[in-house]
C-alpha cells in the first residue's frame, strides 16, 4: 500500500507537456534546456515537439539559438499549475518572448468533433474563423484559447480579422472526425515574415 501511495504522488507531480514555438521575434530554430539539460533541439517556428512527460517541481527553462549553447535568448522559471496535460507556448508580449501555458483536454466527445483554437498571430486580433454554414469563433484575442463541439463535415476554414472582416487566411476541404479531438493554433503574422499560418493537430 505504501508503494503505492508513493507512485500516486510522484504521477500527481508529473505534467505531460508539449512546446511550440510560435515568437515571431525568434525567426529561426531554437534549442530548448531544462534545468541546463538540452531536450529539444532545432525547434523551428511554428513547430510542436511530442508530448513528454516532465516533473512539476520548479524547472528553469533556457532557450538559446539553435546549435548555440552560448547564445541565451531567454530564460523562464516555470511551474506546472494543474495535473494533467499541457501546451507549453514560446510566443511573445510587448516585443519580448513570452511563455503561455494551455491546458490540454484530448479527452474526445463520443459523435462530435472537439475543436479549440488557441490565438497566437500578434498582429491579427481579434481574429474569426468559420465555415460555409456558420461561424465557429468569433473575436479571439492574441493569446486567447476558445474550445467547441460541433457535428462533423466537410469544411472550407475562413479566417478574417474583425471587425474589418478582411479574409487573410483560408483552408479548403477540411474534414472533421467524429469523436476526435482538434487543436487549431494560429501563428505567424499578417504583414511580417513569419507569415500567418495554421497549424491543425489531432491530440490524443
């Protein structure tokens, strides 16, 4: 019973977590430590690693250019605040990089699709997105993550920043799984290179 109890508590202090580079103000591939151990390597924009399990003691997060040890971009003390799993976002706030936590929820909803958008284009909020039937997110701020469900079909995905409605993305012939669960992350920027973009992922 008491191994047991010991095993419960060390799972409880473990979060699965995943990184995705989404600054704008890094442009290129990064190297990532933890704790001055280098775990992911050559992380280009717009890119997510796997998910990976790490402990939710208090961890020190380096991020330098990539294959560049000695050159530091920034630094982050980082703490996981609830058990589970979690989107770990290197994105950016006032021409500064910046660190988001979201909390992941790939648990499906039996006959519809999940879907959840988390916001990182710095220049393009609010942000809508919707289809040819209806509009599936209205006015999302930089930053923000917004979470459906709806029935699936074939889909066209418009994105326009409001209130201007100017289109300035679209994908076409998008088809939703029943009982999957989707995360739409919007990066990049309208007017600067990197240039906005979508990236669609399955959690599981």
């Amino acid at each position: 019973m008491h191994d047991r109890v010991e095993r419960n508590q060390e799972e409880a202090r473990t979060a699965v977590c995943r990184f995705l580079h989404a600054c704008t103000l890094l442009p290129y591939k990064i190297d990532i430590y933890i704790n001055q151990r280098r775990w992911i390597r050559s992380l280009d924009f717009g890119q997510i690693t796997y998910p990976f399990e790490l402990t939710r003691d208090l961890v020190e997060i380096t991020v330098t250019r990539a294959e560049e040890p000695g050159h530091v971009l920034w630094e982050k003390q980082w703490k996981a605040k609830d058990v589970g799993n979690v989107t770990l976002a290197i994105s950016q706030r006032e021409n500064s990089p910046y660190f988001s936590q979201y909390q992941d929820d790939p648990i499906p909803v039996i006959g519809r699709t999940k879907l959840r958008l988390i916001q990182l284009s710095p220049d393009t909020m609010p942000i809508s997105i919707a289809t040819e039937r209806q509009v599936l997110f209205s006015d999302v701020s930089f930053g923000d993550a917004r979470y459906l469900t709806l029935s699936p079909y074939p889909a066209t995905l418009s994105f326009r920043v409001t209130p201007s409605n100017q289109l300035i993305y679209q994908v076409p012939k998008i088809i939703f799984q029943q009982g999957v669960s989707y995360t739409l992350f919007t990066v990049g920027s309208k007017k600067k290179i990197p240039s906005f973009r979508l990236l669609l992922l399955k959690d599981s």
